[in-house]
C-alpha cells in the first residue's frame, strides 16, 4: 500500500514537473531572462511615457488657471467701467450737454376736475 502512494505521486509530480509545457517553460532559464529584459525595458519606457502625460496635464491646468485670472481681470475691469458709466454727474452732465435736457423746477401742478 505504501509503495503504491509513492508511485501515484512520483507519476503526478513527473506529470506536472517534467512534461507539462507550462513547467517546461517557465522552469526555462530562457523565459526567465526573457521576462527580466522585458520588464527591465517596458517598465522604464511606461515611467517616460507616464511622467510625459503627468507634465502635459500640469501645462494645461496652468495654461486654464492663467485663463481664468485673466477672465476674473477682465471681469474686475468691467465692472469698474459699469460703476464708472453709470454715475449720477456723469449722466446728468450728458442730459444737458448733449441732449439739451434740463433740470424741472419742482412746482405745483393743479388739476382741476370739472
């Protein structure tokens, strides 16, 4: 009974071991250097190609962030402008210089209801 387990075991560990391709393979001191040469040269081109989107990415927030002072800028400048603009002096002066406007003189007006 003994030897029996023994053989069984020495078939399924020569089975997996030995024939299998994958074991074959893997067990290869030509995959395993395979293996290094690709990692040792995709790993550093993935690093470039990935610090290289990272930098693209920080140039456009800058190139957004510098929009948006100068919208914010533009902003401040236009609503200067507004207060500016709409002045009591300054529309008053216009209404009589340019328009020929004139002031009312505050007066009773009667109306008379027949």
């Amino acid at each position: 009974m003994f030897t029996k387990t023994v053989k069984q075991n020495k078939r399924r560990r020569s089975v997996f071991s030995q024939n299998s391709p994958v074991a074959q393979l893997v067990g290869s001191w030509g995959f395993l250097l395979t293996t290094s040469v690709l990692i040792l040269t995709i790993w550093p081109l993935l690093h470039l190609y990935l610090m290289n989107e990272i930098k693209e990415t920080q140039y456009k927030v800058d190139a957004i962030r510098n929009n948006i002072t100068r919208i914010q800028q533009s902003i401040i400048d236009i609503d200067s402008e507004i207060a500016r603009l709409s002045r009591a002096d300054r529309i008053t002066r216009i209404a009589k210089q340019q328009l020929g406007m004139v002031n009312s003189k505050p007066g009773i007006d009667v109306v008379i209801i027949e």
